[in-house]
C-alpha cells in the first residue's frame, strides 16, 4: 500500500521522506508544489514512487483516483509568519488540509498532520487546550482554526487522527526557507561568512540574546511522526524538546561546533560577547507586539501517548547539524 507525504519536498516532509526509506517504504507518493523548483534538491538522494503536484493530487482524491492509502503525511503548509495574504493562508493551511481530512475518514486512513506552536501567541503557557491558544498571525490562525475543526469532529473519526504541534524546528533541508529558516542556520551562515552571529538585544524582560525558545532538532520531530504511524492515539500533540534554550546558547552552539571543525577551542558566551564573536542588535520595535519571546512545549499529553524518547539539547542537535552543512556545503 501507498503512503502519502504532502510537502515532501519541504523540509520536514523531506526528512520524513528519507526517514521512510531508511525503514524501507519507497512506495511513497510526493505531493507539494514546485513553483520554486530548487525545492527538488531536498529529494534527490530520496525514492518515491511517484510526484504530484498538489492541485493536481486534491483534485485526483476528489475524483476518487487513488485507493486507500497506509497513511497520509500532511506535512504541507505555507509556513511563513510573515506573510499578509490570508485568503491565500487559509485556503492553503485550512482548506486544504479539510479536504485531505475528510478524504482519510472516508477511506479508513490514519492521518498524521503539522500543526504549530504558533497558535499559543505569547503564551506564557504551552498545554494543548483552547485555553491557552492565541495565534498572533495569520499563520498561527490558520492552523489554530484546523486544530478547532479537528476537535469538533473528534466524536464522528472512524480513522486515528494525530496534530503535530512543532514548535521551533531545525536541522537538515532547510535551507530553501529563506528568511523562514532556522536561527540555527543563519547563525552557520553568518559565522563561516562574517566571522560572528547577530543577536537581539535583551527585549520582554530578558538581558541580551537571552530570549528562549523551544528549539526541536528535526530528527525528533520524525521520530514522533513514525511513532504515531506505529501506534496511533488521537489528538493534538506538542513537539518540542521540552525545554527553553536562550538564542545565546544557539549561538554558542553553532560558533563552537564549526570551531571544533576547523581545530579551535571553544569560547564561552562572555568571550564570544566581548570579542565580537557574538553581536547584539536593535530589537525591531515593530516585532515587540508580536514576538514569542519565550516558548516551551508542555510535553505531557505527548509522554502519555507513549512518545518517550529523549530530545536533543540544542548543544547535541546543533552539533549535527553544523555536521550535516559542512558535508553539504
């Protein structure tokens, strides 16, 4: 049988690809959209049986072209938290994902989908509960209003249904997301080109670059999506490390770990700081209203569902990462 991973050639959907053929699933149907073509990079060293483009595929699924699938991957999103167009935002992340939706349910499918942390807004409180939901942009919105949908039809599912709530993601195959990457990969990029890393001044009460977030190495991401294809439990689920890690010790983390890399010692934070490795700029006053200053998944519905696997550090997965750039670069 057939699996489906939309936004295969993104950069969660093309780890998952690569995941799955490590375990020897190569009957994989890729779906996304390849108006940036460089987005096929991603999948080169990968097999799939087949490519469509995902207009194409919506209208084929609602022809009633494909027989049941093993599962669908719905990992396709339009992720950019800047953007304004939200017709666009909503007939991509919600409607979209509607269709895929109902599609499962009528054909028995379990259906594993991204989600976001961006439907908390500020927070301060990460739990997977309506309470505490409070997107700040259309993005976040637009994947709020899913998860909403989602919920209402929990009583009528007949196949498992699984949200994936990332919160902030790094790690291999990111590098078409532009301004949308990881910190962790422009902080790579800004060391090996300027010879230090640029950080926000202190803002929302936190001293200099100490702004935290929940940052997930991608690895794990994928390990929690093959675990719900192994053992589906339904629900909307946190993906995060468990931890808030300060934008300085992602900065550290990437200087050290190319330092390594080339023979040099490691600096700590107060001489990365003093020595200009490490360059602190104006916070952007446009950003002060609407900037997660602090995130950190609660990760207990996602331990009960049996997930328990432990989590990179920033320290471990960004020392990979800067692994994996190097032998890409």
């Amino acid at each position: 049988m057939m699996i489906v991973v939309t936004g295969a050639a993104g950069f969660i959907g093309s780890n998952l690809v690569k995941a799955l053929n490590e375990r020897g699933e190569t009957n994989i149907i890729a779906v996304d959209d390849l108006e940036r073509a460089d987005t096929f990079r991603n999948l080169v060293d990968c097999d799939i049986s087949d490519y469509l483009d995902k207009r194409e595929f919506i209208e084929r699924v609602q022809r009633g072209d494909f027989a049941r699938p093993q599962i669908v991957f719905h990992q396709g999103a339009c992720s950019d938290t800047m953007a304004t167009d939200g017709r666009f935002m909503m007939e991509n992340n919600f409607r979209y994902s509607m269709h895929l939706l109902q599609w499962c349910q009528q054909v028995d499918t379990p259906f594993i989908y991204a989600s976001s942390a961006a439907v908390y807004g500020l927070g301060p409180i990460f739990v997977e509960e309506r309470l505490y939901e409070r997107p700040l942009n259309i993005y976040g919105y637009s994947k709020f209003q899913f998860d909403q949908a989602v919920r209402r039809m929990y009583p009528t599912f007949k196949a498992p249904v699984m949200g994936l709530r990332y919160f902030n993601v790094y790690g291999p195959r990111e590098g078409h997301k532009d301004r949308m990457a990881s910190v962790a990969f422009h902080h790579y990029h800004q060391f090996r080109h300027e010879g230090r890393v640029k950080l926000f001044q202190g803002s929302h009460g936190y001293a200099d670059g100490e702004q935290r977030r929940d940052f997930i190495y991608v690895d794990d991401a994928i390990r929690v999506n093959l675990h719900f294809w192994n053992r589906p439990a339904s629900g909307i689920f946190n993906v995060g490390s468990g931890r808030a890690q300060s934008f300085n010790e992602v900065a550290v983390a990437v200087i050290n770990s190319l330092r390594e890399a080339n023979g040099q010692t490691a600096l700590q934070l107060k001489q990365a700081a003093s020595q200009g490795t490490i360059e602190y700029v104006e916070f952007p006053v446009a950003l002060r209203d609407r900037y997660q200053a602090y995130t950190q998944a609660d990760m207990s519905r996602l331990r009960g569902a049996g997930y328990l696997e432990p989590m990179f550090t920033v320290e471990q997965g960004v020392a990979s990462y800067v692994r994996w750039l190097l032998r890409h670069a």
